[in-house]
C-alpha cells in the first residue's frame, strides 16, 4: 500500500505539510501567506478558545472587540512599537473609491487603539485594574509563510490590562503567564514548555519585559507558543492613560498585554504527531472517540449508536461514524490520520461475544472489552493517553538538551537539532550576535531552578538557545 505520509524522519517539514493537507486541517488562502483553516483543524482551535476562555475569565478579564482597522497616526504615538512592526503593516489607503485623508493600519496587534480608549474609560484608581480580552483576526505581513505557523492573517486572542502600580501589573502579567498560559499548554496540550523572560532583542516592541512559553517540536526546533508582557508606563504616557490616586494627584497607569494564537494548532501537530499524521490529546480533542461501525450486520448500527451516546451521556465527547458504503480500512486510516484519541469498533462478531475493539491512537494497540464496560475503559485510556502524550514529549526534550558552557557549543548543538542551555554571563549580548547569524536565537533567560526571572538583568542566568519556527 502506497504511504500516506512522508516519514517525519525523511523530510520533516513535507510530513507537516502532508499532515495538514490529508488530514483536512488547513490549506492556503487565495492571497500569499493567508489560510483556510478546515472543519477538522477549526473543531481543534474551538477547542482550545473554550478551554484559554475560562483560564482567562478565571483570571479576571472580560472579552471585547476592538476595531480591525487603526488610524496610522495611533501606531506612530509609541515610537519603538510603530518602528517594531512597520516592516509588518498592511495599509490601506484608499476606501470608497478614494483616497483615505490619513492611511489605516489592518491592526497587527491592538495596544494603540486600546490604550486611546483606556485613556477615555479611566479617571480614577477606582477605575483600575481594567482587564480586557478580545478574540480576533490580525494582520502581520509576512516574507516566508508557513501554514499555522507563519501565516499574514491569523486568529488569537490578545489581553490588555491596565493597573495602578508596576508591582500589581507584573503580577498579573506572570500570572497569566503561569495560571492561564503554562497551565494550558501542559494540562491540555500535553506540551512541556520552558517559561522564561526573552532577552532585550527578542522583546516585544514598546515592552519593558517579555514573558515566553517556548516548546519543543518532533525536529528539535523550538516555537513560541504565547507571551506575556509588562509595557511599564510606556503606552500609558503615549496614550495618556492617567488616573486620580487615592491622595488626588495624576498618576500614568501601568499596562500589560498578552496573546497566543493559531500557531499553537502547529505547535500541536508537531510536538505530538508520528508518521500516521495527527494524535491529538484528549483534552484538546473536539472528538475524543470516534464509534465505528465495521461493517452492517443485524444491529450492528443500533448497537454503535447506543455506545456513542452512552459516552456522550458520560461526558466523553464522541462521534459515530457508520458511513458503511465507505470501506472500513479506509475510515480507519482517515480516522488515525486525524488523530481521535481513541476508537471504538463494533462489528457483528465482536457483538455476538458481548464486545467491541478499543483502538488507541497514542500506541495503536487494539484491545476487545465488554461491551458493558465501555465508558469506564474509554475514560481510563482518555486519562492515561493525556499523560502519555505530556510525559513522552516532556522526554524528547530532556533528551534533546545539553548544558554547554560556551557560545559555540551553544550554537553547534542548536545547529545540530536539539537546544542547549549556556550560562548567559558567557554568551551575553556579543555571544547572541554571533548565534542570530548562525540562524540560531535565545528563546528565553531562566534561573538556575527553571523559574522565571523578571529581567535579564538578574544574575546567574541560563539561556536557552536553539533554532526556531
């Protein structure tokens, strides 16, 4: 039988590309460096909205909507953040079949506009912190496109609060670096990400620190999965973001913003997939177990629909797929190559032996079980896939990093595949010079512990080097 996939191990990134294609999840747009994102990759990203959603509510902040379009002359009020991103900006310059009297940026983030209606919302400490959220669309144009991961157009969420001192606005940026962020990437994505504080090259543009979640891929490279950053008083002295303090005098607010997008349904298919496409941990997955009829026989049909809303009824999301005009083996390859968790298949000869085949896709076995003892067994594997899923990828990075003790030893193991840590007194700002033009970047600083420090200014700090997506 002719392969489905290119093996991971041959050409990594045609496997990628084969995995989003065969498996329905996304395909480019009509315009360079845009997408569709299909059915199949959209129910995974709905997914993941619900589950940050809550995170992000639990943290105190409410969704909104900002404007799409941003007057030009709002960028350029905060001078590092209109220089970070002008190579990135879409302009539009006419409308209505006219000249515009002042060009719109297609917003590539919405600090600016959101700091000038900050200013209007806030007069008093009372007033503070304001924490908002929204879901949406950004534009950022983009040179070398990479479905889901470097892409012009791309949907994410982005958070932007504002506070009445330095010390409550870095709390809550860390907080939503640990409890929103990390605490979904490892607990739903099954992804052991390094959290650390980007360097002052990599920080985001107006910012007076950056905070990464940063993961490992089945290649050895790493991709930034989401950010949090303290923008100090920066955007608060461009916008005029000021309040009355409890003694009456006109403070700047401190501000913060934050965001994860659509790269993390890449991140997702990298760190987890193998050779037979997608294995989408359960917690992330729109159908945790697929119920699939063999083939028809006296009851059969009946029986799976009975499985399926069995599962249902104990909160299993699950499907059924009795599409038996369709030959089996291949619903089953479609099945493996999108990855449900785990399937159920029910056939005329396992029924007459009060079974059914639970199929696993994290290992691909294939187990018959009681027929009454489905939901308890569907939940077991559900629970024990998800941990495997963390712990194997939690492995292959263990595995796929070495503590160095110079630049060079740095840069030839990043080169090589995998990342290395390098004390940052050794390599600094000279040493990082040296890695960018080898195609190799500081992902982020961390303490000696693993903890997240505040600046790259504390000393004692390790660098976490590799190349990037």
């Amino acid at each position: 039988m002719a392969r489905v996939l290119t093996p991971r191990a041959e050409d990594f990134p045609r496997w990628y590309q084969d995995v989003l294609a065969k498996a329905q999840v996304a395909d480019n747009g009509p315009v360079r460096g845009t997408m569709v994102i299909r059915p199949a990759g959209y129910a995974i990203w709905e997914r993941m909205q619900s589950e940050m959603d809550n995170r992000i509510k639990a943290a105190g902040a409410e969704n909104a909507y900002f404007p799409l379009l941003i007057p030009e002359s709002y960028l350029r009020r905060e001078a590092r953040h209109v220089e970070g991103f002008a190579p990135e900006l879409a302009v539009v310059t006419h409308g209505g079949g006219k000249q515009l009297p002042e060009p719109l940026v297609v917003r590539p983030t919405s600090e600016t506009v959101i700091g000038d209606y900050m200013a209007k919302w806030i007069s008093s400490y009372r007033d503070l912190p304001l924490l908002l959220n929204q879901w949406a669309n950004v534009v950022r144009w983009e040179l070398r496109p990479r479905l889901l991961l470097r892409t012009t157009e791309f949907l994410w969420q982005e958070g932007h609060t504002a506070h009445a001192t330095r010390d409550d606005a870095r709390r809550y940026a860390r907080m939503i670096l640990h409890e929103v962020y990390e605490d979904f990437m490892r607990d739903v994505l099954a992804m052991p990400v390094v959290v650390g504080c980007k360097t002052a090259r990599e920080r985001f543009a107006g910012a007076t620190s950056t905070y990464t979640l940063e993961g490992m891929m089945g290649d050895g490279k790493a991709l930034q999965m989401g950010t949090s950053h303290e923008l100090g008083q920066n955007f608060a002295k461009a916008f005029g973001i000021v309040f009355a303090g409890p003694a009456g005098g006109q403070e700047h607010a401190w501000t913060t913003s934050w965001g994860s997008t659509t790269r993390m349904l890449g991140g997702l298919i990298m760190c987890h997939g193998d050779d037979a496409g997608l294995r989408v941990p359960p917690r992330a997955a729109a159908t945790q177990a697929l119920v699939s009829v063999v083939k028809a026989g006296e009851g059969v049909p009946k029986a799976a629909a009975r499985v399926r809303d069995e599962l249902k009824a104990a909160g299993v999301r699950a499907a059924l797929d009795d599409r038996v005009d369709v030959p089996f083996g291949r619903r089953a390859v479609d099945a493996e190559l999108k990855g449900f968790p785990v399937r159920i298949e029910v056939g005329p000869r396992e029924l007459a032996e009060g079974n059914v085949v639970l199929v696993r896709r994290f290992d691909g076995s294939k187990t018959p079980i009681d027929v009454n003892a489905i939901v308890g067994t569907v939940a077991e594997a559900l629970a024990q896939d998800q941990r495997a899923l963390y712990d194997e990828a939690l492995a292959r990075r263990e595995a796929g990093t070495v503590e160095v003790r110079t630049t060079a030893d740095a840069i030839a193991a990043a080169s090589g595949g995998g990342w290395a840590r390098v004390p940052w007194s050794t390599m600094g700002t000279d040493g990082e010079t040296r890695a960018n033009a080898a195609g190799v970047t500081v992902r982020c600083l961390v303490r000696p512990d693993g903890t997240v420090p505040v600046s790259e200014d504390e000393p004692g700090l390790v660098a976490v080097v590799a190349r990037s997506y």
